[in-house]
C-alpha cells in the first residue's frame, strides 16, 4: 500500500453520537488493528493514497466512481450511503440535476453491484422533492429506485422510511406561505441487495417492549387466535426484545452536536448535509457482522466511517470535497503521531 499522509489530526473527540474511537495514521497495513484472520481494507485500494486511516478504515479524496472501480470483485458486504439529492436548488456539496440524476447515478450503482458480496446489501437514503415552482412531488426517486432493479439488477429487500420529526416545514412557498401543504418529514431508505437472501438478523436490532407488552409478558399470554388471523401460540414468550418497524425514528439533532461545536472551535466549515449517526448505526448492525466491510461512496463528514469504527466494522469511505474530509477527522480520536 503507498504511504498515507501523517497529516494532523485534531486532538478532541468523536461526536456525543457515538462512540470515540482511536484514530491512528499508520504507514504499514500489517499493523492496524483488523484482526489477524482479516486484512486492512486500504490495502483494497493499494494503488491509491488515503488521506488518513484508522484501526479498521480508510478515507480517500476523489470521485467514488473510480475508487468503486478499483475494488476487487465481491469484496464488499454492505454499502449505506446518502449521495447528494436531485434538488431543485444547487447545493454547496454538489447535487445532479433532476432531468440528469439517473445517468449521473448509473455509473455508481452499477460498481457498487459488481463489488458486493452475493449476500450484501445497498442500504440508499435518498430523499424526495418538489417539482420547480409547483406544489407537486418529483418522481426522480422512483425512477431511480426502477432503474437499480430493472437494469442494475437489484433487489428490493424492503423499503423503509427515515422519520426526521426534527425537520423544518418546507419547501416554505407551500408550506409556510400558501399553506397548501403539509411539513414533508419522512425520507425513503431502499434496502436492496444482490440477491433475494441477503445476509440479516433483525436480533441485532430489537427495540425495547413497550410497557403494555412488559405487561402482557409478565401475565403470560393465553394462545388463541387474533381477529386479524393471526394464532397466537404459547411459543409466545420473551425473545430479548421487539422487531423494529421499517419506520426509523431518527431526529436529525447535529446542529448541536459535537462535531459541529469542534468544527466551530478550530474555525472549520461543517458538512451542510449530515445524517445522524442513528441511521447507519441501525443498518451496520442489522446487515453485518464484526470485521464485515462497510462502504460509504458520498461520505460527506464520514458519519458511516465513525459508527462503522465504533462497531468494528471494517470500513472504506470516499468524498470528492477535501475540506469536508479534513473536517471528518474531529469525529475521530486524539493525534496520533505515526506508529504508536
């Protein structure tokens, strides 16, 4: 693997959402800490030049599409993403237009196939918009989620929804102003994978009883059958917990977060566009296991490297902004001044 850059890094904390983990800026892949039956996943990308690295990642400046290209075949369990979306508005972080999204995607969507495992998945959050000066929503995310199954070949495992109830009423013309319609605050995430039976275990996701099922729990249950149709056995017993809903209650909070307080302190612009940690947390947990390699193509200020870090997951992540990889860092550990 070339050498990565001892550039520095700032000597505070991860973010309050998660987790710190040590950063460390190492010249040798042999020593990072991937355990001895896995190998760092740079050494993946050994023709190119992360701009840092930790005990189980990487992060690398440039365009995803050629660093997608360059992963080996089938080496990839989960990719989780948010590219920027198709808005009608040009944002600072760069956003394709409408009419252009699907060929702008393509080329990305169709790498991410080929370097997935047969079991992984393609975790996307992508969210809707409205159609230029009328009260009516674009279909763009449809059609994107058509062409990744049509052609791509994908399969849509579920879809879930992202429940932001921290989101602003908007776009403000209908919303605020004519008062047509109602505050937009639910964002798709498609779960698609490679094949029908992508690798899963909704255990590693359960949520807590609510009080009425502790209740229910602790009275014991008679079996019956449910007007719904549904029997009800006396296999019905305390399994750790409740499956989760494909409804993600997530509130998007990071204008206070940590991240954004040491980004102010050292004089840094933050990324405009974060998701909360909570997002990729869920999905890391739910679709892989310890050491399995997660992918974020549009890192942004690589929330997914951090929480994957945190999880020890194996991670790569790629943002074509320097600056907002320079601001990444502050969600990482202290400085680390080469082999330590």
């Amino acid at each position: 693997m070339s050498q990565t850059r001892d550039l520095p890094v700032d000597p505070a904390g991860m973010p309050s959402e998660v987790q710190r983990p040590k950063l460390l800026v190492r010249r040798q892949p042999s020593l990072f800490g991937c355990s001895s039956s896995t190998t760092h996943p740079a050494t993946l990308l050994s023709q190119h030049r992360a701009d840092y690295t930790t005990d189980h990642g990487a992060i690398f400046i440039g365009d995803a599409r050629t660093f997608l290209r360059d992963l080996p075949d089938e080496s990839v369990d989960l990719v989780v993403t948010s590219p920027p979306y198709a808005l009608h508005f040009k944002k600072e972080y760069g956003n394709a237009d409408k009419k252009d999204y699907l060929d702008w995607f393509r080329p990305f969507a169709r790498e991410v196939f080929r370097a997935l495992k047969n079991d992984g998945s393609f975790v996307l959050n992508i969210g809707g918009s409205y159609n230029a000066g009328s009260p009516t929503r674009s279909l763009y995310h449809f059609r994107v989620l058509l062409m990744l199954c049509d052609e791509i070949g994908f399969h849509l495992a579920q879809e879930c929804f992202w429940y932001n109830p921290a989101k602003l009423p908007s776009p403000a013309e209908w919303v605020n102003v004519r008062r047509i319609r109602i505050k937009d605050s639910v964002e798709y995430v498609w779960w698609l994978a490679k094949s029908p039976m992508p690798k899963a275990d909704n255990r590693s996701v359960l949520v807590e009883y609510s009080e009425d099922m502790r209740r229910l729990l602790r009275r014991g249950y008679r079996a019956k059958e449910r007007p719904s149709g549904h029997k009800i056995t006396n296999k019905f017993t305390d399994r750790g917990g409740s499956i989760p809903s494909n409804l993600l209650e997530r509130g998007n909070n990071e204008s206070n977060s940590e991240y954004i307080r040491l980004c102010e302190a050292k004089g840094l612009k933050p990324h405009p566009a974060r998701f909360p940690a909570a997002l990729p947390e869920f999905f890391i947990k739910f679709l892989t296991d310890a050491e399995d390699l997660v992918v974020d193509p549009f890192a942004g200020s690589n929330t997914t490297g951090a929480v994957a870090e945190q999880l020890h997951r194996r991670w790569l992540a790629f943002e074509v902004e320097p600056k907002y990889v320079e601001t990444s860092r502050l969600r990482f550990g202290p400085e680390s001044n080469g082999d330590v």
